[in-house]
C-alpha cells in the first residue's frame, strides 16, 4: 500500500470525517438546492458499490472515524443498504466510530430498520417546514406526511433523529420556533441552516437568505437556551434546550465562518473527493481506482491534502452568480 499515513492536510488540520454522495438524483426538488430541471450523471460515470466501498475503507485504514452517506437522496441509490451494510462491518473495532447519514426522509419508512441492522444509529432528516403546503411549495412536489412517517420510522428502529432545516425569508421562518418546540416534544435535535451560493437555482438566494444571527436572538428570546461544548469537529454551534434532550446546532457559514476546525472531505458518486464546500479543487479517485488501485488511491488523497483550500469564501449579493457551479447535492452537503 502506497502509504498509511494519518490524513493532515497542509494547514495541519487531521481529516477524520468522510462525506460520500452517493448519487446526484433525488426524488424531491428543494428550491435552494436544484433547479426544476436538473441534468443527472448518466449511471455509467458513477462509482459502482465496490468502488466507493473501497475507497472508504482506504480512508478508515487512514484514520478516517466517521463517514455519512448523503446525496441527492442517498436512498433513491438501489444498493444503499448493501454500502450501509459493508461499511457498518468497519464499526466497532474497525476503526470507524460512526456511519451516518443524510436524507430527505421520503424513503425512511422503508429503510429505516435495515440501517439500524447496518449499524447506524444516528440520522439527519431535512425537514424544511411542518406546514404541508410550505413543505409542497419548498420541496415542489414533497408530501410531507411521507416523511413524518419516516422519523417515526427511524425512531421506532432506535435511531436518534436530528432535524435539518434550511432558513428561508419569506417561507419558513415565522416556523422556527415552532419547529424547536416540536423537537423538544419528540425528542429530536434541530439544526438550522443558512443557504448557501452553491449551483444555479430558478431564484435568487439572496431573496431568501436569513442570517441566523438574528434567528439566534429571537430563539434566545423565547427559550432557555444554553451554549453547548459539544463540538463535532464541524461548522455548527450548539445550544441545549434547558429541561429537554433536545440540542440546537446553527451551521451559518454566512455570517460566522468555522473553516480552522475542519475535519471533512467529501467524495462525489462520480469519484471526485472536493476539498471545500466552496471551491472547485478536487482529485479524480475514480481515475486512480480504475487505472492504478489502491495505491494510486492513497497517492490522490495525499495530493488532495496538499490543496485543501484554508476556508470557503462564500458571500450572498442580489444577483451574484454562485460561489461554485455544482449543486450541494453533487457533494452532499
Ligand atoms: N437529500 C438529502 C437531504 O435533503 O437531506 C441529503 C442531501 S442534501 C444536499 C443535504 C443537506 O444540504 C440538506 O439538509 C439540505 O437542506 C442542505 N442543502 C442543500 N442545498 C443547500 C444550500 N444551497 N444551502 C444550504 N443547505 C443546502
Ligand atoms: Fe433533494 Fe436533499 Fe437537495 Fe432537497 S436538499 S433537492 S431532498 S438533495
């Protein structure tokens, strides 16, 4: 094997956390995430099972201790449960501390149960209103009944559940404080999420971005909110609802930015590990599996470590063009 070695990129942060996106497709079509018309990678270009199987398990060799599966909708993929599986088998003494995943929920009810058997035991679920006609409007065509079925799913199989919802102007936030309350009555965390510039959408962003710093004040307002230590290595702040289980994270790469303690690198279902939300540098693992195998793929991942950008640049203007061509859903998030 080509090399080992512990992931430290060249600004010295250790890499212990692997995103894969395991398809660009989705069943749903979230406004600030895809157009209404999206052009899909045709299946050919995608990483088989096997392949992303095996680029993972270089990363676990190489420290790597927590991986989720997103996408697009990573349980529109027909093999999910078989990758959740084979990569559930790393947990433990294998040197992963975690597989996790994020979803849009539609598809929960049905797989929820056979996550948990793969050993996952934690589940983010995007849940942008509570409100069907809101949730209809923002996802286009979501039924919403659909995915509360799914978190029930998910909690009847044992997974703790955390809510993600992106905070839009105009369309859910007169609903967030309402959706805090309800997490704290069924026992979820919440995570609110600014939009972010990434790939071209049918409206400007900038029409619906909301700073969560003014989110946070009125949140503060109306609940007991402590400041939370607890620190996942990624872009989120925490607070504890006082008297609940409930925890709330603020990812705001807007207007609080959280690059010094990044630990992540995401790998695309065509084989591509980006470096940064925000930037477009990336290396071809694809390429490396197929003409060189495992050693060329611990050779890319080195070099991809010696060009992780030191932290996005991203800023919301009317009428400014994206920060990157590629929609969230090809780096899943
Ligand atoms: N389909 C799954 C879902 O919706 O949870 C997983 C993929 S989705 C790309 C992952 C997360 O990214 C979701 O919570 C979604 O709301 C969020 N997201 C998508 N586009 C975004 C954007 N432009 N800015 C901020 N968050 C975004
Ligand atoms: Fe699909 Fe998730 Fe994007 Fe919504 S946020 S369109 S569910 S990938």
């Amino acid at each position: 094997m080509a090399s080992a070695s512990p992931l430290i990129d060249r600004h010295g942060r250790t890499i212990s956390y692997l995103r894969i996106s395991v398809t660009d497709r989705c069943d749903l079509r979230c406004r600030y995430c895809m157009a209404e018309q999206m052009t899909f990678l045709p299946r050919e270009r995608l990483l088989s099972l096997e392949e992303i199987a095996l680029i993972a398990e270089r990363f676990i060799a190489r420290g790597t201790s927590k991986i989720r599966l997103s996408g697009g909708e990573p349980l529109v993929r027909r093999d999910i449960i078989d990758l959740a599986r084979r990569l559930g088998r790393h947990l433990g003494d294998g040197g992963l501390d975690e597989l996790t995943m994020t979803t849009n929920g539609v598809r929960l009810g049905e797989h929820a149960e056979a996550l948990a058997d793969a050993g996952m035991r934690r589940v983010n679920v995007s849940l942008d209103s509570r409100d069907p006609e809101v949730f209809r409007h923002i996802t286009r065509h979501g039924q919403i009944e659909t995915v509360l079925g799914g978190i029930a799913a998910a909690k009847a199989a044992g997974l703790a559940v955390k809510i993600n919802m992106v905070a839009l102007k105009g369309l859910n936030a007169h609903e967030i404080a309402d959706m805090l309350a309800w997490c704290a009555d069924e026992a979820l965390d919440l995570t609110l999420i600014e939009t972010m510039p990434m790939g071209s959408v049918d409206e400007d962003r900038a029409d619906r971005f909301l700073p969560l710093t003014h989110i946070l004040d009125d949140l503060l307002g109306r609940f007991d909110l402590r400041r939370d230590a607890h620190r996942s290595g990624g872009p989120a702040r925490y607070w504890r609802l006082a008297g609940t289980d409930t925890r709330l994270g603020l990812i705001s790469p807007l207007t609080a930015n959280f690059c010094d303690g990044c630990n992540r690198v995401r790998l695309t279902t065509e084989g591509r590990l980006y470096l940064c939300l925000g930037h477009d540098d990336q290396v071809d693992l694809k390429a490396a599996i197929r003409d060189g195998g495992l050693p060329a793929v611990d050779a890319a991942i080195d070099a991809a470590l010696a060009i992780k950008p030191r932290r996005h640049d991203f800023r919301i203007a009317e009428g400014s063009a994206p920060a990157v061509a590629r929609h969230m859903s090809v780096t899943g998030g």
